[in-house]
C-alpha cells in the first residue's frame, strides 16, 4: 500500500458518524490526531471543541455549528 492509501484508510477507521438535526445527513467527524490517544484511552477525557473535526464537506457556519452540537452531545453521554 502506497502512504495515501495508509493515511486515507487510518482517517477512516479513526472517523465516527454523527446524526444533527442541523443537516439532513449523516456527519462523519474525526478527533484531531493529538487528542486520540486520550481520546480512547483515558475515561476521564473530556474534549474540547477544537479537538473534534468534522470531516463532510460543509459551509464553515454550518460546520462550527455541528461542532458545538456534536460536543454537546457527546458531553451528555458523559453524564
């Protein structure tokens, strides 16, 4: 496998899919790479807003927008 495909295949199994009523399809996001370790290896870990990349083609509004729902969603599950 060539470096593209190595580094297209890792985005991939490291993205997540997230329903916003903002947006009538689904929203694939990512962590950013620094906050992946924490991220999935630390029970306390709590992400910031910049730490989350939505990875679908969106307005930059929209986007940020989707951010702080998605955040806000996963700050709820933490509850």
């Amino acid at each position: 496998m060539t470096k593209e495909m190595d580094r297209a295949t890792e985005l991939l199994k490291n993205s997540f899919y997230f329903e916003s009523d903002l947006h009538p399809e689904k929203v694939r996001w990512r962590y950013k790479n620094e906050a992946l370790r924490p991220a999935y290896f630390h029970k306390t870990y709590k992400p910031k807003l910049s730490d989350l990349v939505i990875e679908t083609k969106l307005p930059k509004d929209l986007k940020l927008e989707i951010r702080r729902d998605l955040l806000a969603s996963i700050q709820e599950e933490d509850r």
